[in-house]
C-alpha cells in the first residue's frame, strides 16, 4: 500500500475537509516554485563550479559587483515573497479567523489532559452549560458550572468522538493541565490546547470514517499516546449514536437523582464542586 | 614599469616561520591553558568544549534515531549500561526519550552551534582580523568562556537526579516546564550561558568598534567581522529577554508565583498546581507569555547561529574563488536587514499558540519577507563565484557545500513562514528537516569550512587535505540522505518528539523511511570520526603551516603562522578593502590589506610591545 517516493506530494494523508484541498493545493503551489528557484540555484552553482574551476592558465576577472543586478534580484524576490505571502492570506483567514467563523452546526467542547482527549457534548438540551475554570476539580475537568441547569445534562467522553458529516463542526479547544495540541492530520488542521484558554476551531469534514486525532504539542513522557479517534458519521447515525449517549446520561442522571435524598436533588458536579472548594 | 613589481616585499608572507612569542611573557600553566586571557586560546577552549558537546548531543541523536526506527529494540552496544530509569532491557524509555529530544537540543543549539559560531569564530577572528593584539575586555572574555562548561555541567547534571533531565523539549513551554529539578537545572543553566553570549557580545562589539588597525574603517571590515558585530548586537539585545524568561520561569517552579500558570490547573498526576491557591478566582498566569519572551530571543538566537557563518562562508568563498565578494556593501546591508527582521518575526513559532490570528497575518508577511536579503547573499555568492577561478580545498568544498543546503532550508522555511501551510506541517519532521537543514547544513558545514580554513592558523599545522575532502563529500552524502526525506514524513502529518510514531496508524508506513534515515544519522555520525583524527592528527604531525597559506587577503594572515600572545610581529596598517584579488594593482592575483602601496611613503614605525 506504500510507494516510496522522493516527491513530497505523494505523502499526503487523505484530506477530507472542506478546506483540506485547497491547503493542500496551497502547499503544492509553494512546492512547485521552491523546486523552480532550488533548479535555478542548484544548476547555477554547478556550472559555475564546473565552468570556474581552477586549472592552468585560467584566472578570475577583477569585479566587486553591479548595483542595476543587485537592485533586480532584491526587487524580483521582494515581489515574488510578498505576493505569496498575501496570497496565502486569505486561506490563513479562512481557517483561524473568529470573524470567519461559520454558523456551527453543532458545538462541543475539547479538553486535553495528559494523555487523553476528552469532549463534552450539550446533551438532550442542545445547549452546552457554562464552564468557569474554578469549579474544575480531577471530576469535572470542563469545569460545568453546577448551578446551570443546561450543564446537567451535558455528556462527555474520551479519546474516541463521533461528529455528523457535511457539518460545521466548531470546538472549543483548551486544557486542564499542559499545553496540548489538537491535531487532525486528515483535517488539515491543528491548534494548541492552552490552558486557561478557551480557542474556537472548526472544520466540516466531507467522507465518512474514522480519524485519527494525535496530540502535537510535548505534553510529556506519554505525549507520543495521546491519540484519539473521531468518527465522522452521517447524519442518521449520528443521530442514533447521539440519541443512545443521551438515553444513557438520562438513565445515570435518574438513578443519581433517586440515590440521593427526597428532599434535595443535588446534582453530582455540584456535590463535587463543594467538596474541592472546601478541600482548598 | 608598473605598479604591480613594487609589491614583491610582501613575499615573505609565504615563507614558513617558526612560532612568534611577540609579547609573550612567561606565565603559569594555569594562567595560559586553563584561565587564559589570550582570545586564541579562549577561541581554541570554546572550540574544544563545543566539539565535546557535538559528541555528546551527536550519541543523543542517535539514540533518538534508533527508537524510531527499532522501537522497543535495545540500543546497540551501550543499551546494557544504561539504568533502568532510562532504559527498559535496554530499549528508550518514554520519559527518556523526551529527556534526549529537550537535551539533543538544548546542547547543540545553546554548547555547539552558538558558542562555535560567536565563541570560537568570534574570538579567533575578530582581534586577528582587524589587526590588534587582542580583545578590548580580555577578563570579561575569560570569564564568557567559563559560564559554558559550567552552563553545560548544569543542564546535564539533570540525568542524575529524581525525575530526570529537562523533558519539555528545548523551547521548554510552560506549564510542562514549571515542575522537576531537571527543568529547574535547565532554567539555571540557560541562564549562565546566556551571560556566556551577552559578555562576549558585548566584548565583540568594543573591540572592533575600538581597536580596528591604523586606517581599517568599518567598510574596510572582512564579512567575517561584520556579521559577528551584527551577531553580537543581536547577543546583547536579545539575550536578556531569554534570562528574564528563565528568571520568570524559576520564580514559577520554585516559589509558584504562578506567571505562566493559570487558574486552577491540574498536575499531570491529577492534583492541583499550588500557584492557584495563591492567585485567587478571576486571577492566574498566561503560558503563552513565556512563548513570546522565549521566541523574542530565540528567533533572532536561529541568526545568532546563522549569520557568522554566512560572513565565514564570504570570506572563505572569496579567498578559493580568487575573486572579490560580489556586492560587498549589499552582503553588509543584507546582514543588517536580517538582523532587523529577525526582531520582529518571532511570532512565526507561536501560529498555533492561540495568538490572535491577526497576529497571524502580519508575522506571515514580517517573516516572508526575510527571505528577501537571504536571497540576496545567496545571489552574491554566486555572483562571487560567476567568473572566478575556483579552487577546490576543504574549506571551499564545505562553503560551497552550504549554500547547497541553505537553499533547501531557506525554502523549506517559506513553507512554514505561511501561516496556512503551517497550520498543517507545525511540529511536523517538517519542522525538523527545515532546523537541521538550517543549523546542520547551513551552521554546521560553515563551521566546517571556518575550521579547516583558519586551522593553519590556530594551530600552526596544516590539516590533512585528502582526509578533510572525504569528511565533506560524506557528511555532505549522509546529511542530505538523513534529513531529507524527513520532508517528506513531514508532509505525511508525522508529529515530531514522539516516542513511538506506530501507535498511529498513518505513521506505521513510514517505518522504513525512519529507517533509512536512521541508516544514514548512523553513517553520518561515524564519518565525523575523521574529522576528529583529522583535527587530532594533524595538530602532531601536520606539515608546519605557512603564514598565509590560501594567499589570502585578510589582516590574520599577516600574523605569524602560529601567532603568540599579542597576535602580530609587525605594525599592520590597513590600506585596502579585504577582498582585493585578481587586482590589475598587483601581478599575483591578491592583494592583501596590509601591503603598502608604492606612492605612499613609507612611515615611521613604532614596534609593538
């Protein structure tokens, strides 16, 4: 299944985002002008070298140089670099942009902790409850908020995702612990996990599968097995995977709901909440 | 009859002589090897310890390369020594393998590259070059060598205590990097080498701003000279904003102060960091502030190790070519440029930190355009090389060796200069063909070429000829087989400092290239061997070496073959600029800076003390 190949451009994996080609296409642009200026370097500095050697009876000219020359080959890369680089521009605000941001879809949040990933998903409400670092204790890394009732029902999971197809898909990226990076070689896409930080990503993946997502960023001696793996499903079995997480989180929340006493049903991130914060 | 015949009185410069001792005094063995004031001896001290240091990271990269590419397997040979905190039946362990990542790094860039480039070119070049006896600060010099050893003892001496060596990679980021005695010795270590580089930049600039010879002006200066003066300013400017950094980070790591650590972190073992406690809700630190004190000197520190030895390479290219440099004033203002840009660029490393990306955009464009004066030079030096007569020496072969690769690695570096393309290939191999194209092919293969060259003349012995080429045709072969196809796993999305790339299954294809890679790190490593004998041997039984061996042009070579304390037996006088051959003025085809031209009289001589 693997060719060797001393052209670069074969080695991509499979891009399956709606930007992915045109990133790719981007690459393959400035690849083909470097190759273009490393021929003209490479043949010019041989044939200098083999025109120019030394041998008997040949000498060197007396020259210091010509400023109509160096005027040229300053202006000629000035151009070239600087239309690139404001080329490249807009595809830079196509996918970093938080004023380009599409309307999500659908909206999660990503933790990373060494060395796993986790998410939260907004549950049966469709609304993801507010987080504040301060009520992040070792349970609830996500730091839900326990007075918000749409927290309540939030589902989170680790290491591996599903996420519909042909959505825009925006995840708020941060970290618990270190700094982290959410890479999806797939995707195109990278973005570090900072903590104390919340950062918008998205992406809308187009083909179905499963992906792996890897951790780019030294998080420590277990930073190479941070891998997750993301499931972009249509729309019918995201639907039933989401719809089975949820029944689950009910069935949890009901049975914490009944455990605890009649009077007060306090709910358990709150109860954990409490206890850190007296702990301190 | 012409101009040309009066010139004959410089033909003693060819002559063999014996080792000048001019001002030389009699002093202790410890004031004259061991804290000596003399630069050549300083030059040679920075050059034996960097050489030391190239071994150790060199086995670090080895052992790096064979995890890769026999994960699991035991390192050959020294595996079984290891302890078992480092190895498991003689295979890297993961903590350990991130140790050798940050360690590899650390040593090469802050013991090898830097202290190479500004510490041993630096101080043998300089105070020669510009015809004076020796540094305007000669202590301060000593004491610039000194921190080194001491520096370098105090990050290794991570490997001996609880938890290991530092392990957050060289940039150590915060919060990984505010934890561990290991990171902490880091943190001091790069402190004191970090005044190694501001003492000696500030050193460098007194001396050639004050003690250039008798009518040198600056644009009389070798680029050698000149891109060390630029070097240093970017030393002193820039390096203090590392030591503040460093400082930062070790008032986090001891007293959590809490300055890159925010809010109600968790430890890697679940607990909390202490510095939340103190900070109180709403409050706590940013880590992405350590990324911008840390690449404010790092960027430029990446032309801290490139721009000596881009004026090595002019100088060493000029001298085999027997031609001037191709737009001297244009290589100087290049030089310049590159230093200023390299100021406000940093922000390339930093993408993907979370910056804002309208940030992005102009660091995309600042760092772009820093492609243009390094095209510049390399235009030049084509142009030096365009119509010259070239002789293929050692030193030649290396200079020429290096703009081969710093071509690659110039362009490698638009891939990552262009926030989009980054997005992708960052902390890619990628990244790290892109570092060792750069400091490796570019950096090394100068330092290379500046060794052999000046040896003659730190040494007073001519290096084996035949021995050197084979050290550059097979470094040059290996290299290029080692680290390119790292582009090429790079482009397929393989992450960098990871321990065992085949825990994914898009990185288990590229197992035979890691490989093949680590085939040629391994040859690589064994062909600096003969540079090594080379060095060793010739420094014993080398052909004595002649005052000016390449007929060179510049004022060291007016210095006696193996020139004493006080550098030159003769009053120098500067009357030209340093690359005057092939000069209708002379019959040969050089005409060194220090020869008198017939039409001034000849002046009244004082002899130098």
């Amino acid at each position: 299944m693997f060719d060797f190949s001393w052209n670069m451009l074969t080695y991509f994996p499979p891009g399956v985002s709606t930007y992915s080609d045109a990133l790719d296409d981007l690459f393959r642009l400035v690849y083909w002008i470097s190759v273009a200026i490393f021929l003209l370097v490479q043949i010019t500095l041989v044939v200098f070298i083999v025109k120019y050697r030394t041998r008997p009876g040949h000498k060197s000219i007396y020259h210091h140089g010509n400023n109509v020359v160096e005027f040229v080959w300053t202006l000629a890369p000035t151009l070239l670099f600087a239309g690139l680089g404001l080329y490249s521009d807009e595809m830079w605000k196509v996918v970093k942009y938080s004023s380009r941001l599409p309307l999500p879809d659908i909206e999660i949040d990503v933790v990373g902790q060494a060395f796993n990933w986790h998410a939260r998903y907004p549950g049966a409400d469709g609304i993801l409850g507010k987080r504040h670092a301060r009520y992040r204790t070792a349970q609830n890394l996500f730091g839900i908020d326990p007075t918000d009732p749409h927290g309540k029902d939030d589902i989170v999971l680790t290491g591996e995702f599903n996420l519909p197809v042909n959505k825009n898909v925006v995840v708020h990226l941060s970290s618990v612990d270190v700094l982290h990076s959410y890479f999806l070689p797939n995707f195109r896409i990278k973005q570090d996990a900072v903590p104390g930080s919340w950062i918008d990503v998205w992406f809308n993946g187009t083909k179905p599968g499963k992906y792996e997502l890897a951790c780019a960023e030294l998080c420590g001696s277990g930073h190479y097995a941070m891998r997750g793996v993301l499931n972009l499903q249509s729309d019918k079995d995201f639907a039933e995977w989401m719809d089975a997480k949820i029944a689950a989180k009910k069935a949890v929340l009901a049975a914490e709901a009944a455990s605890t006493s009649s009077e007060t049903a306090v709910p358990s991130t709150a109860q954990q909440a409490a206890a850190s914060s007296t702990a301190h | 009859m012409s101009a040309a015949s009066t010139y004959a009185e410089h033909a003693d410069t060819l002559t063999h002589d014996a080792h000048s001792h001019v001002g030389h005094h009699s002093v202790s063995f410890i004031r004259k090897y061991i804290f000596s004031t003399d630069h050549k001896t300083i030059a040679k001290q920075f050059l034996t310890s960097s050489l030391f240091f190239l071994l150790v990271g060199g086995a670090f990269a080895l052992f790096i390369r064979w995890q890769l590419a026999y994960p699991g397997e035991p390192i050959p040979i020294v595996g079984k020594w290891l302890p078992e905190t480092f190895v498991s039946n003689g295979a890297v362990q993961p903590g350990f393998y991130t140790q050798l990542v940050t360690m590899h790094a650390t040593i090469m860039i802050f013991f090898v590259i830097i202290p190479l480039a500004t510490g041993a070119f630096a101080n043998f070049c300089i105070p020669l070059m510009i015809g004076t006896d020796d540094m305007a600060m000669p202590t301060v010099n000593m004491i610039s060598f000194w921190l080194v050893p001491v520096a370098g003892l105090t990050v290794m001496s991570g490997f001996f205590v609880e938890g290991g060596a530092a392990a957050s990679g060289w940039t150590s980021y915060p919060p990984l990097s505010a934890s561990g005695t290991g990171h902490m010795l880091w943190v001091i270590g790069i402190f004191l080498v970090g005044f190694s580089s501001i003492l000696g930049g500030m050193n460098y600039l007194a001396t050639v701003l004050n003690k250039r010879a008798k009518g040198m002006r600056m644009f009389d200066l070798p680029l050698t000279v000149w891109a060390l003066f630029i070097t240093s300013i970017l030393q002193v400017l820039g390096t203090p904003v590392l030591a503040s950094a460093a400082a930062l980070l070790f008032v986090d790591q001891v007293f959590h102060a809490g300055i890159f650590i925010p809010e109600n972190l968790l430890t890697p073992t679940g607990g909390l960091y202490p510095s939340g406690a103190h900070v109180g809700a709403g409050g706590g630190g940013q880590p992405v502030l350590f990324q911008h004190l840390f690449w404010f000197y790092s960027h430029p520190a990446v032309y801290i190790m490139i721009l000596p030895v881009m004026g090595v390479v002019s100088d060493v290219l000029a001298t085999f070519a027997r031609k001037a440099i191709f737009g001297y004033k244009a290589m100087v203002f290049a030089i310049m440029a590159i230093a200023f840009l390299g100021f406000v660029v940093w922000g390339h490393h930093m993408f993907l930190s979370g910056m804002s990306p309208l940030l992005g955009t102009t660091f995309m464009l600042s760092t772009i355009v820093i492609a243009v004066p390094s095209s510049i030079k390399v235009f030049n030096w084509l142009g030096t090389i365009w119509k010259g007569n070239i002789h293929f020496t050692t030193p030649s072969l290396n200079a020429l060796g290096f703009i081969a690769t710093f071509v690659v690695g110039g362009l490698s570096g638009v891939f990552m200069a262009i926030g989009p393309i980054d997005v992708y290939i960052h902390d890619t191999y990628f990244i790290v063909a892109h570092i060792h194209y750069v400091l490796f092919g570019g950096a090394l293969f100068g330092i290379f070429a500046g060794l052999y060259y000046w040896y003659p003349k730190m040494f007073g012995k001519m290096y084996n000829e035949t021995l050197g080429k084979f050290h550059f045709a097979l470094t040059f072969i290996t290299f290029n087989l080692c680290f390119f196809p790292m582009h090429m796993i790079g482009v397929g999305g393989h992450m960098r400092r990871i321990h065992d790339p085949y825990v994914y299954e898009f990185l288990k294809p590229f197992q035979p290239i890691n490989q093949f890679i680590t085939v040629f790190a391994i040859l690589m490593g064994l062909a600096q061997l003969l540079l090594v004998f080379n060095f060793l041997w010739s420094l014993k039984y080398g052909r004595p070496a002649p005052r000016n061996p390449w007929r060179a042009n510049t004022l060291e070579w007016a210095a006696p073959a193996h020139p004493g304390h006080g550098n030159f037996d003769r009053d120098i006088t500067v009357y030209r600029a340093p690359y005057e051959y092939a000069s209708p003025e002379s019959k040969r085809d050089y005409l060194p800076q220090w020869i008198r031209p017939p039409y001034i009289e000849k002046e009244k001589t004082v002899s130098v003390s």
